[in-house]
C-alpha cells in the first residue's frame, strides 16, 4: 500500500468511524488512558491484535516486536524498547493481564534456522535480536529433529511462546504481581490461516484450544 492510498484510507476511516468513535476518543482523551491488558504480539503484518480480540481503542497497551520476543530482565541493557513497554504497563497502568500472543508461520521463528552473516552490517541488529529466540530452537530441535522442518517451526513457534513468558518473570514487577496474584499472565497460539486460537494450559503443560478455556473456565464458576 503506498502513502497515498493510506491517505485515502485514513480519510474514510475519519468519515465512517469519525463520529461512532467521537465520544470514546473525547473520554480517553480527557480521562486519559486505562488499559487492562498489556498485549506482547509478533510486528508481522498478519496478526493484527485489536482485529483478532475485538478490541476497541484504549483497551489494549500493545508491544510489539520481531518475533513476540521479551528480552529477559537486564538493568544495564541499552536496548530497552520492549522492556520499557513491560515496566510502564505494570507500574504505572497497573494492568491486569499480559496476553504474550506468537503465530503460525512465524518468519522469526523460522529465521532462527537461517545464517546471518556477521559481516552483513544491514542486518546488526536483526542478528542480536534473534538470540532471544535461540532457546526454543534448541528445545524444538531436541523435540523433532531437524528433518521435519513443519513440526520444527511449529513447535519453535510453542517453545518460544512458553520461554518469553518465562522471561516475563524476570522482571521485578512482574514477578512480585505474579506472587501478590495482581496479574494473570498468558501464551496464546494465533493459527494465521483459519483464525483458531490455543492457549498455553500451564497445568496440562500444551496448548489447547481456547474453547477449552472457556470451557473450564464455567466449570470453575
Ligand atoms: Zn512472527
């Protein structure tokens, strides 16, 4: 899409949505912003998080990156921009959840199994970014074997969700709403081709289906 078709669009949006979303955007304005979820998702164009929850403007605090990577905790660290966004959703929005969503057909994922030559200067900070992802590459690779590259990205796609929540606990904040049971932490698979959604069940330790959730979810109230 060049700019001036995003122009075009943006002018559509403002005449079919400008009023519907007037009084919303004149409260969060004068209210400013109270977001509940911090949502960790994947830059990749086809994931979209306010499409796939349904979400209005100021609902969602969202990060995204290259991969839905969550570096772990590291206060000298000079590259901050997802822990930024991870320390200001906790400690100052005081969310109640953080939803850390991966995808099939993960271009980073599948990265991980490509060799970036060290000398290729236009690709710095793509190279150091993707250390991040190293960990479920080798648990994948344990798991399948390097032969059948469809379960290896998938299961790259489970184990890296699986490790960037575990990452999450590395930061202060996180861990010590985890431990006061202020913050409901969880890993969701979004399927690309059909829309279907897994959820991490830390219990069964495998994704299962979100109707499953909701399932339980019902039989607990
Ligand atoms: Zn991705």
């Amino acid at each position: 899409m060049s700019a001036e078709t995003l122009i075009k669009s943006y002018k559509e949006f403002k005449q079919k949505y400008g009023k519907q979303y007037s009084t919303l955007f004149q409260k969060l304005v004068e209210e400013g912003q109270s977001p509940k979820t911090l949502f960790i998702a994947c830059s990749d164009s086809r994931v979209v998080p306010s499409l796939i929850t349904h979400t209005k403007p100021g609902d969602l605090f969202i990060d995204r990156n290259i991969g839905n990577f969550v570096p772990p905790f590291d206060e000298d660290s000079e590259a901050s921009g997802t822990p930024a966004v991870i320390e200001y959703a906790l400690s100052v929005l005081n969310v109640d959840n953080i939803i850390l969503c991966g995808h099939t057909q993960c271009g980073a994922c599948k990265s991980l199994y490509q060799d970036i030559p060290e000398d290729d200067i236009e690709m710095t900070h793509i190279r150091k970014w993707l250390k991040f992802g190293e960990s479920a590459k080798e648990q994948a690779i344990a798991l399948i074997g390097l032969k059948d590259k469809k379960n290896l990205y998938s299961a790259t796609e489970k184990f890296n969700i699986i490790d960037q929540m575990k990452n999450l606990l590395t930061y202060p904040a996180v861990k010590r709403k985890v431990k006061e049971g202020k913050i409901f932490v969880q890993g969701w698979y979004y399927h690309l081709d059909s829309g279907e959604l897994e959820y991490f069940d830390p219990i069964e330790h495998r994704f299962l289906h979100v109707e499953q959730y909701l399932k339980k979810e019902k039989a607990t109230v």
